[in-house]
C-alpha cells in the first residue's frame, strides 16, 4: 500500500509552496471575524499561519464550517499560499474549502491568565500554547545536537540499565522497588557506572535516558525524573574531558541558535546572550572560587542550634549551592568550569588528584543568567584498590558492586566522563523561569499528574 505521508504539507514549509494550493490539518488556535472575511489561525504542531476565507467566494456550507470553529476545533483546511510579508511566517493561506474533524467545546486554557496550578493540571492541553509549544521545539532540537555532536565524533550509544542493584550518587536519593524474588532494585541515579563498562569495550560512548532522584527539593531546577546524556571515554584524563564537555555545550547553543531563531523569538529570548557563548570557556579551581567568594563578601548562611541563623565566610570544603554559583557567574557571559573539588563532597568513583590528596579531579560546569549547574562530570577512580577502599568509606555493599570493580582488574585504564542535563540546559537556552516548563510532563515532589 502506497503511504501518503511524503504528500502532507507542514505549516513550516509553506513558503516553500507559494502560488500552489495546499490542504493543511491541524487545530484552531484563534478565529475571528470581520465582515465578509474569516480569519483563521491554525496551528499543526509545526507552526501557526492565518487562514483568510472570504464568504463570497466560497459555498455557504463551507462559510458556515469556518463560522462555527471553536478554540481547539481540529479541522483540514485547503486553500492557496500567498505570500505576505506581514505575516509572521510570511505567508498566508487564501482558504477554498473547511473540513470539520471535530468541533473543540469548552475548552479549558483560555487566553485569559491562568494561575500555574492549573496550568500544570492541564498539562496535556498547556502543551499546546505558543510559548510551550516553541519551548518544546528547542528541547528537542537540543537532544538532536547532541544525538548528532556525539554520533559525528566517532562515540557510539549504549543503554544503560534503569533498574539497578545498587547506588551510583548516594543512597539518600534512591527509588526503591522489590524487584520478584531478588530483592530490592532501585530506578537508576545515572547511567555512568553502565557507560565506564560499555566505554571497556567500545572506547568512546554515550549513554542517554531517564534518571530518578528522590530529592526532596522543590527549587526552580529541580525534577524526580529527568533526561540526562553522559559520555563515557577510555583513556580520557580531567582536561579531555573538560574539553568535551565545552565542545559539546558549544555545539548545542549554537545548533539551536542557528536552528531555532523563530521559537527564540516567541520566548522573547536575548539571542546575543547565546551568540556569546563559544569556547573557550571560564576555569577555575574549586579554590580559587572559595577565594573569589570570600574576597567578594558572598556569606553562608550557617544555622545556629538555637535555630538562628548567622552569616560566615565560605568554608573550604563545604559544596557550593544555587546562592554560590550565580554569585561567581555574575562576572561571566559564558560558561564556567568548576574543578578540583573536595573529595568529601564528591562521589566515590572520583579520582583523587595525584598533586593534592584533598580533591578530587572533578569539574562541574556553570551556566550564566542564572542556570546554575548543567555539567557534572570527573575522571574516574582506575586504581582497584583505591577504589575498594572509596568503597569501604562509603559503608557500600562490595558484592553489588563487584563487577565494577572488575573492570579495575582486567585492562584498567584511564578514562573519565561527565553528564549534562537536558531539562537544565533546555532551561538556560529558552530562558524559561521553571524547568517544569521544560519537560513534557514534569514529575516533582509534589506531582505526577497528568
């Protein structure tokens, strides 16, 4: 059977189609009328264009189809492209004939303001508003930046497990499940474990999919679930891998810049503010950042046992939160890598620094305007016995983890790793106030609805 997929005509194709007459299906996003003419905005998940029916030349059958479209009406509409350069797609459809699928009654989400607690309830509609609809688009150019950055330098894609035996980033932060006669199995904190196996076998890889984090937060940048990409390298060192991680970030910004320039524009985005961002990026020490804290007079707030609370200089040693990160982004444009951190606030894979006992060769990288943390990333413990004593340290079961030690024993290299969070960095591109808005349907703390 011949398909007819190849003949549908997409909304963000039409200027390609003028003077042609076409048929477009979609919804209704908006309709008004002005004497003989009808206006009607429709959307088809593409973009939106406006759709002018003059009655009289049209049967009143069809004049009455496109009198009676509600919000949310699903209809195909067939008419010729004409182009018009004050529209903003730059064209319009001179409509011949409506096509009712489905007359939309009642809907919900209305173009009045709507508070966010209702908005979030009516995800599965809230989804289909310009705003959230251009936020989607750059998610999921983003995800094929980074399909296409690693796949073009020679990493290949392995699947990591989501059910684990056992902790890869603390046992705090666990979802935990009986799993049939075995025990307990826990939904996967970070498929990186999985990835320094799979980077054994096939040198460069990457593995990409949902993690789970029960932290009980409920800041701007926080999610239960989330989508994370995390390259894994054999014979990578600390500084290769803070290359990559800043080749890759580059590659994405600029992808969507490039790419994405209308839905920029309907977010209101400040397009310079990610021209701007090209390597080389902003290093410095977890140190030297203590230092820059403290000569700036940025304080941590300490609570007292009698509940108050006082304001101290940075400590070293303590790890930085959101206060912490936006103060030292403030004096940058682009983004910036934190390295060589305490190795008490840092996991147990981590490397110590072969010049300096008291870190850990680890980096996380910042994002300016606000975006916090979107990299975290380090080389990676290649020492058997380090690595089992790490272990021991951590009260971690050894036999769960036998296999990853394993991997010390037969052909230990060196290597090392990162991963970036999509939701974080698809925040920081569109420049939206709560990565909620950055997920198709968000799971936090306090939902897991719709």
């Amino acid at each position: 059977m011949e398909s007819r997929y190849k003949s549908f005509v997409a909304i963000e194709n039409l200027a390609d189609h003028i003077g042609q007459t076409v048929t477009l299906s979609g919804w209704v996003y908006d309709k008004t009328e002005k004497g003989k003419l009808v206006f009607i905005k429709l959307r088809d998940g593409s973009g939106i264009v406006q759709c002018v029916l003059f009655k009289p030349n049209v049967s009143e059958e069809i004049a009455g189809n496109a009198q009676q479209l509600t919000q949310e009406s699903s209809v195909s509409i067939t008419g010729t492209v004409r182009a018009e350069q004050r529209a903003p797609s730059g064209v319009e459809l001179d409509v011949t004939d409506v096509r009712i699928w489905q007359l939309s009654k009642d809907y919900p989400i209305t173009p009045k303001e709507h508070g966010v607690e209702f908005l979030m309830e009516h995800r599965h509609l809230w989804l289909r508003s310009a705003r959230q609809h251009a936020i989607m688009r750059v998610r999921a150019r983003v995800i094929k930046a980074i399909r296409d950055f690693f796949d073009g330098n020679g990493f290949r894609l392995m699947d990591s497990p989501i059910f684990t035996p056992n902790a890869c980033e603390g046992t705090s932060t666990l979802f935990e499940t009986e799993y049939f006669d075995l025990g307990k199995a826990y939904l996967t904190q970070s498929g990186q474990l999985y990835a320094e196996a799979s980077a054994m076998a096939l040198g460069k890889v990457y593995t990409f999919g949902p993690t789970f984090r029960a932290e009980k937060s409920k800041t701007r940048r926080h999610l239960t679930e989330f989508w994370m990409v995390e390259p894994e390298m054999a014979y990578f060192d600390l500084n290769d891998d803070m290359d990559l991680a800043e080749d890759l970030v580059e590659y994405i910004v600029q992808s969507c810049v490039k790419d994405c320039q209308r839905e920029l524009a309907t977010l209101g985005r400040d397009v310079s503010k990610l021209e701007a961002v090209r390597r080389p990026f902003y290093r410095m020490s977890y140190s030297e950042a203590v230092d820059w804290l403290n000569k700036n007079n940025v304080k941590l707030n300490r609570k007292q046992p009698d509940g108050s609370e006082i304001q101290i200089d940075f400590p070293w040693g303590e790890d930085f939160g959101a206060p912490q990160e936006e103060a030292i982004m403030q004096q940058f444009d682009r983004p910036c890598i934190i390295h060589r951190y305490p190795s008490e606030v840092k996991a147990f894979y981590m490397k110590r620094d072969p010049d300096n006992e008291k870190v850990v060769l680890a980096m996380d990288m910042l994002a300016p305007e606000g975006a916090g943390e979107i990299i975290g990333g380090s080389q990676r413990e290649d020492n058997h016995d380090l690595l089992l004593e790490r272990l021991r340290h951590e009260n971690l079961p050894e036999d769960a983890f036998q296999w990853y030690l394993d991997l010390r024993k037969f052909g230990s290299v060196p290597h090392a790793g990162f991963g970036l969070g999509v939701e974080r960095t698809v925040k920081w591109i569109t420049g939206a106030e709560h990565i909620r808005e950055v997920i198709p349907f968000p799971r936090m703390i306090y939902r897991i609805v719709p």
